[in-house]
C-alpha cells in the first residue's frame, strides 16, 4: 500500500509503518507543505497515493472530483503517531477491500477496533 500522509500527520510516522506499507511518502518529504490541497490531490492522483488524513479537506475534493486518489480519512480526533499506525495496522484488511473496490473512494474510520 502507497500512503501519502497529508501534513496533518506527523512526518515520523514513516519510521514506525510495517513493511507493507513501504511504498508510503509524507507532504513534507515530497516537498508539498504549503502546496494547496488541490495540488496534493493531483500528486497523489498521478503518482498513485492513497491520502492518508485527519480533515475532510480531501473529501471534499473526492465529492467533487471522483477518484482516484482514493482517500482514508481518519476522524478519531487527535492522536500519537503510533496511534495512527496501529489503527492502519488494525484496519489492513479492509484497508486493501477498500482500496480494489472500484465503487468507493473514501474509508473512514470513526473509532478504534477494541482488542
């Protein structure tokens, strides 16, 4: 899975993700921090990136535009770096349903799964 972490989400968080996840980039490290999120959206459309977010700034932009990029929007409320990574940890399997399923453009999670 290619993640592309808008900049609402640490830029360490590349250091703590699981090997499926390698494929994965910040804003930061692509140079895009103060990139509008329209230019965001067409990098990440173009370079193949799923969004990885906490606003709904890019859902936005999905209502609007259709997909791809395909967007994860994560709408827990502030959280740890680690935090971020266990929930795409915890959610993998539908992460990937998701992502192949061509009907849908945005996975939202609402809460944390209880182990």
């Amino acid at each position: 899975m290619k993640f592309l972490f808008d900049q609402n989400i640490s830029h360490r968080i590349l250091k703590f993700l699981p090997e499926k996840f390698s494929g994965s980039t910040t804003i930061k490290d692509k140079e895009l921090i103060n990139a509008s999120d329209s230019v965001i959206w067409e990098f990440a459309k173009l370079n193949e990136y799923i969004i990885v977010t906490q606003d709904s700034d890019f859902n936005d932009l999905n209502s609007l535009y259709g997909f791809p990029p395909k967007i994860i929007w994560i709408r827990t409320g502030n959280l740890k770096t680690q935090d971020i990574v266990d929930i795409l940890i915890d959610y993998s399997d539908e992460i990937t349903k998701f992502i192949n399923d061509i009907k849908y453009g945005c996975f939202e999670v609402f809460r944390l799964k209880s182990k």
